[in-house]
C-alpha cells in the first residue's frame, strides 16, 4: 500500500508490447504530431503577418490554434518518448502537470469555442453592430476570459485530485495522466469531492453547449432568409468550419467521458482518447482553411515567403 506523498511515478498504459510497433506508434503519433505543428504554425503565422485578417474571426482562430499546439504537446511527445525509450514511466509532478494542462487548455479551447460561436451570432445577425460590440477591447476580454477560465479550473481540479491519499497502485490505464484514471486510484471517499467538481463542471459545459446551439439556430434561420445564393454561400462558409470542430470536439469528449460501462474496453477507450485528445489539433487547421478564401490566400503567402527566404539563405551559404 501506498499514499500519493510516498509515489514518486505513475506507469502509462503502453500502446504497443512489440519493439515493432512500438516504433510504429512512436512513427504515427509522430507525424500526426508534425501536421499539428505544421498546420497550427501556419495559422499563427498568417494571422500575425496578415493585416487583412486582423478581424475578431481570425483572432480568436489564432487563439484556438495556440491552444490546440498545447493539448497536442502536452500528451504525444511524452507518449512518444516513453514508446522510443520502451517505458511506461511518467513522475509524479510531471503527471500532475499534465493533468492541470489539459484541463487548462480542453477548458480553455471549450470556452473559446462558445466565443467564437458568439462572434458569428453577431456577425450574421446583427451585422450593423458588429464592429460596436465585437471590438478589440472586447475581443481581448473574452479571448482573456476564455483563457483564464480554463486556468481557473484547471486549479482547482488538479489541486483537489492530488490532494487525495492514493493507494491502489500507480498504473495508470491511459497513454496520459487524466483524471478519471488518477481518481481509480484513491482509496478515499474524498474522491467523490472531485466527482462533485466534475459534474458541476459539466453542467457548465452543457450550459455553454446549448448556448452555442441556440446561437446556431438563429444564425440558420437568420442565413435561410437571406435572399442571394452567394450570401447564403458566404454565410455559411463562415459558419460551417467552426460548427465542424465543435461537433468534433463535443461529441468525442461526450462519448469518452459518459458512455456507458458496458461499452468500456482498453482498444474502444483508447481509440475515443486519441479522437478527442490527439486528432482534432491536427484536422482543425485543415477544417478551418478548406473553405475560407482569405486564409487560404495567406497561407500560400506564408509559405511562398518560406520557400523564397530559405532559397535565399541556401544559394548565400552555397556563394
């Protein structure tokens, strides 16, 4: 038996038992990990350097993207190492940073999510106050607000979850520190403290999905009534990307944190965490410039501005 003062490591659940496909996973996580970089990079970039797209829009897009780097770097690279080095060990601190990122940014990039779904409430259906009521000072309140609500949060849960007494073990049975997974270690009923935080915390969540919904429906009764096709066209092409990665980011999570035991098994928990956890920092790039001319065009900018200045630097070396 033993207490979370006397653990100095957890044990993450290995992905692979095979030098084989250890290197596999290390090779998978390892290029979804570079497109998440690559992708999140470029919209960082494109929104900073282009002054077209200084616009609440693409501000917030680019604060979505910074969030999204973090929830990726905080959970692959680590996997990553640990199936390259073959182990499973992650310190006591460094699990408890993990859980207090994630909550951080899965609670940042969720209330940034609603934000963004207020941005385009406005924009659509009140275009004549758009520019009143969406302006930089209060773009930069909401985006801070996202951001320290997720801090906020992440504060509490992390402190209350390793503030209890552990004694069941160390093994971790995800590829992460999460919280559902450190609470199976307790061997408190101060566990159900945190149980309580949690469904406060989702009643929160469900209280900003249904705002997000309602902001949507009128958005589409406000769209249907607009009468040209390319208004209609362009409206939703505002819209869909952002609907897109909330549909995404809400239901994998849903389904990750409250389906049914009887649906529960090792492979089915870990496809539904690498789909909520890992992949959606690596589409939502590709989700959020398929459609949108304007970023688009920065991107290819960006990227011929790249290959241009590295050309440079490579034929000055070469002289």
């Amino acid at each position: 038996m033993s207490n979370s003062s006397s653990l100095s490591e957890f044990l993450l659940l290995a992905l692979a038992d095979t030098r084989e496909l250890q290197l596999l996973h290390f090779s998978l996580f390892l290029g979804i990990y570079l497109a998440a970089l690559l992708g999140n990079g470029l919209i960082i970039t494109a929104v900073a350097c282009d002054h077209h797209l200084h616009t609440p829009m693409y501000f917030f897009l680019l604060n979505l993207s910074l969030l999204d780097l973090g929830i990726i770097s905080t959970t692959v690279p680590k996997s990553m190492a640990n199936s390259l080095w073959d182990t499973r060990a992650i310190s006591y601190s460094g699990c408890a940073a993990q859980v207090f990122l994630l909550f951080f940014l899965f609670g940042g990039e969720y209330s940034l999510l609603t934000v963004m779904a207020y941005d385009r409430f406005v924009a659509i259906c009140k275009p004549l106050h758009y520019g009143t009521i969406m302006g930089s000072r209060a773009c930069l309140k909401m985006a801070a607000a996202a951001w320290a609500s997720g801090f906020l949060n992440a504060l509490i849960h992390t402190a209350n979850t390793f503030s209890m007494p552990l004694c069941k073990g160390n093994v971790v049975d995800q590829f992460f520190c999460e919280i559902p997974q450190i609470l199976k270690l307790s061997c408190s009923e101060s566990y159900l403290r945190e149980v309580g935080l949690i469904v406060v915390n989702a009643c929160l969540d469900f209280g900003c999905f249904v705002f997000i919904v309602l902001s949507y429906v009128q958005i589409f009764t406000t769209v249907l009534r607009i009468p040209s096709e390319q208004g209609r066209h362009k409206a939703f092409s505002m819209c869909l990307p952002h609907l897109t990665v909330v549909s995404l980011f809400v239901s994998t999570a849903m389904f990750a944190y409250l389906k049914p035991p009887s649906l529960s098994s090792p492979a089915l928990d870990l496809v539904v965490t690498v789909l909520y956890a890992v992949v959606p920092p690596a589409v939502n790039p590709l989700i959020y410039s398929m459609r949108n001319k304007e970023l688009k065009d920065a991107l290819r900018k960006v990227i011929s501005w790249t290959f241009f200045s590295s050309a440079k630097i490579a034929f000055a070396f070469h002289i």
